[in-house]
C-alpha cells in the first residue's frame, strides 16, 4: 500500500505521492462509477417499467370468462349479448325455452369481479343460441384454484336461457 522508504524519501513524500495516486484512482473510478452508476439506474428503471407491465398482464390473463350451452332441440339466429335479460325468478310472460347454459368467471381482484365475468359468459352464450333471456337457477362461489401464491375463486351459474316468442 505504502511505497517503500528508499534514502531520498521521506516519509512525508512518500506519503503525498501515495495520496496523489489514490486520489487519481479514485478520479479514474469516479469517472467510470458515473456512467455505471447512470447504467445501472437505467436498467432498474427499466426492469421495474418490465415488472410492472407484467404484473398488469398476468392480472389480465388471469381472468377467465366461458361458457358452455345444451340446446332443447331448435336453434335460433343468434343475438347481440347487449340484447339478453338475466331473472332471477321465472318472468310472468310467456316464453320457449332454448337451453340450458353453465358459466363460470375466474377474475383476479375479488368475488364481484368473478360475477362480472360469468355473467358476461352466460349472455354471450345465451345470445349465440339466439335467446334473448336467462333465468339463473344456481349460483355459486368456490375455489378455483390453491397455489402457494394464494387461493383464486370462481363464480359458477347456472341458467335456463329462453327466448320470448
């Protein structure tokens, strides 16, 4: 570390020419410990932009909407799902029954979500078999899924679709 005393040192000499070297070290450093210091500030910044898209994705992705049907025998045209009622009671009117449609919703956030999704099935469905209502029969939350990450739910419904003649 030190330089070695030699006859014509001194100690003091010997010791500024020891600081002058660590100080043009420390400068070269410096030098390079900006431009890393800027590239590793870049590279977080960028690795916590790619997390948090990923994040926002995976939440996205999570989300699960499907729907199966089991028609009575007649198909029908089918419908846009903005033009489906959801009952929950057998309506006073008269109607033809189309189906039978099961839907299930698999959101990320909370059990609302999860009826946001699988009602939004259960009308698309409906409306792809040309019926222009719903009558839920059973509606029900369970889990969907355990992970070590935590537990995910799922709203599961089950309708009647029925078209008005």
């Amino acid at each position: 570390m030190f330089a070695p005393m030699t006859p014509n040192s001194t100690p003091h000499r010997t010791r500024a020419r020891a600081s002058q070297l660590i100080n043009r070290q420390a400068a070269r450093a410096g030098e390079r410990g900006r431009w890393a210091a800027k590239g590793t500030l870049v590279t977080r910044y960028v690795a916590l932009v790619f997390l948090t898209l990923s994040g926002l994705l995976g939440c996205a992705l999570f989300e699960t909407s499907e729907a199966t049907h089991m028609l009575n025998g007649k198909a029908y045209p089918s419908l846009s799902p903005d033009s489906v009622v959801v009952y929950i009671e057998k309506p006073a009117f008269e109607y033809v029954t189309v189906g039978i449609i099961d839907a299930r919703g698999i959101g990320f956030t909370n059990e609302a979500r999860d009826q946001e999704l699988a009602i939004a099935a259960l009308k698309r469905e409906a409306a792809s078999i040309g019926a222009n209502g719903v009558i839920i029969t059973e509606s029900r939350q369970q889990i969907a899924r355990v992970s070590k990450d935590g537990t995910s739910t799922e709203r599961r419904i089950k309708a009647i679709a029925i078209r008005r003649p």
